[in-house]
C-alpha cells in the first residue's frame, strides 16, 4: 500500500475500498459521508443511488432506487442527510435509512438564470434553484446551498426550508463572483466556505455573505470537507493551464485560512469526507469507486 501526505497528516491509501456483494459495481461516485457511527455512505450514479458500508468496507446496504436523475452533493450531520439531485433542482434531506424528511425546491422546476448549459457563463444569476450542487446544514440550524451548474448563488435558508438570502453573481475575479459554487461548509466558528470550482479558489464569508477572504493555492476545489481539529480536506480535479498543462487531480490539507498543511495527487475525486477518526475518503467519479486514506498514528 501506498503512504501520502506529511507530517500529523500522513496515510496509507486504500484503493478500491468498499467490499460488495460478488456482482455489484458502483457507478460513478459523486460524494460520501460517514454517520455517526462511522458507517459509510456512497451516493453514485447507479441503483441503488446510496450504497452504505460499514467502517471496514464491508456491504451493509442501499436505498434510494430510482429516486434521483443525477446524484450529486452528499452530506451528514446528527445523522440526517442532506443531499442534491442536481438535474431535477431539488435539495433532500433523508433519514439514515432512507426516508425523506424535507424537500427544497420543485422537482424539475429550474430558476430563470438564462443559463442552459452547465458550467456556462450565467447572464442573470437567480433565487433557488438552477442544478444545485450541495446542501448543508449550520451549527446553529439554518441551511445553505451552493447553486452552480446553472447559477452562481449560495442560497441561505431557515430550518423551516423558507429562504432568508443569496448572494453573488457570475464572474472570474472579485469576491462574491463565482464560475460554480460547487461545494459548501459552515463550520462552528461560524464561517461559510464556498468552493469555486472553476476559478480555482475557495471564497470565505460570514454567515450573513460578507466576504472575508480568498484561497487561491487551489485547482478546481470539487468538496471541503473538516476535521475534527478544524482543518479541513479539499478535493480538487484536473485542470489545464495557460501554457497546455494538464495538472492531476490532487487532494489538499489546509488550515483555517488555507494555508497547506499536506498535499498529495490523487485518482478521480469529485467528493471527499473526513471521519471520526481522521480517516479520508475519496468519491471517484471517473473511475467510479471509493478510495480511503487511513491516517497514521
């Protein structure tokens, strides 16, 4: 097995991790989380949609079948989950066992961004939704979603589901503009980052949308996901520079202001999770598995 990572950041990788019934295979993954016993949930692009496993990789079960058109952002927190079916402009939020609790959002109903491909420019940025691409919780019980695809907004929402703001608009340069708003976390300290997938940076506000500062040793932040220490993984994929690069996907370790702690390459991550434990797992879209990274004592 291979080490990655320096430092209190040090791993041996494990690809490939999940260990399903003869037969089964995932689709690509999109995102992954673990609950609170560090039980395992792989949310892929195939039936069924939420593949769980327990800590060892071991098959415990799926639900989900046929209730999502594109899986998309994935998260847990006291054991609910918050999800994204990007296609249809919905945001979920479900029991660990798959019943549903909350839905934001119409099915299928998109917002008017004038936007039709995603990731295009977005000539009038809109309220929710317009293919979203996560949903999280707050430690204090509000809501915010990145809404990317076809928009270039964080919506903010009470627990109750009604919408309080948004914030931003398209671009490539100042604060608050995004090119896809393509994860989102609220920390405890009470500090919202949104990574900004195609302008390679992470922007960090308050909770409100007031811009306090910018990450940019950054390429194509896909997730952001925290320890318990209060550093955090980010995901990061391939990009192409000015001068016909092509640089790999990577994985980062940053502090609270994005300073790199640990930095290693990585296969195809879209999303990335952090357990109890400090463990690290890897949502592979391209090569449609898990890869997890067990941290060394």
């Amino acid at each position: 097995m291979t080490t990655v990572g320096s430092g209190s950041y040090t791993y041996t990788e494990v690809r490939d991790w999940p260990k399903l019934p003869g037969g089964m295979t995932l689709g690509s993954v999109s995102a992954i989380a673990t609950d609170s016993q560090d039980n395992v949930y792989i949310f892929n692009r195939k039936d069924p949609p939420v593949v769980v496993c327990d800590p060892d990789g071991n098959y415990i079960n799926g639900w989900g079948n046929g209730a999502f058109v594109y899986a998309h952002g994935f998260y847990i927190a006291h054991d609910l989950v918050y999800l994204t079916d990007r296609d249809t402009s919905i945001c979920m939020i479900y029991t660990l066992d798959g019943k549903p609790v909350k839905m934001l959002g119409q099915h299928g109903v998109h917002s008017d961004t004038g936007c039709e491909r995603p990731m295009d420019p977005v000539p009038r940025p809109a309220g929710p939704f317009n293919y979203p691409s996560e949903l999280v919780p707050s430690p204090w019980g509000d809501l915010y979603v990145s809404d990317g695809y076809r928009n270039a907004r964080v919506h903010r929402f009470d627990g109750g589901g009604n919408l309080l703001q948004s914030w931003g608009t398209w671009g490539k340069t100042e604060p608050g503009q995004f090119h896809l708003p393509h994860s989102i976390l609220v920390d405890e300290t009470h500090t919202v980052y949104v990574c900004d997938r195609e302008n390679h940076r992470v922007q960090v506000f308050t909770p409100n949308g007031v811009f306090l500062e910018m990450w940019e040793d950054i390429q194509r932040p896909m997730d952001i996901a925290e320890f318990t220490e209060g550093s955090f993984l980010i995901s990061e994929g391939t990009r192409s520079t000015d001068d016909g690069q092509e640089l790999p996907s990577r994985c980062s370790i940053v502090g609270k202001h994005g300073e790199v702690l640990a930095r290693w390459p990585s296969r195809s991550a879209h999303g990335c999770w952090v357990d109890s434990r400090g463990d690290c797992y890897l949502a592979l879209t391209g090569d449609a598995s898990v890869d997890k990274f067990v941290r060394q004592s």
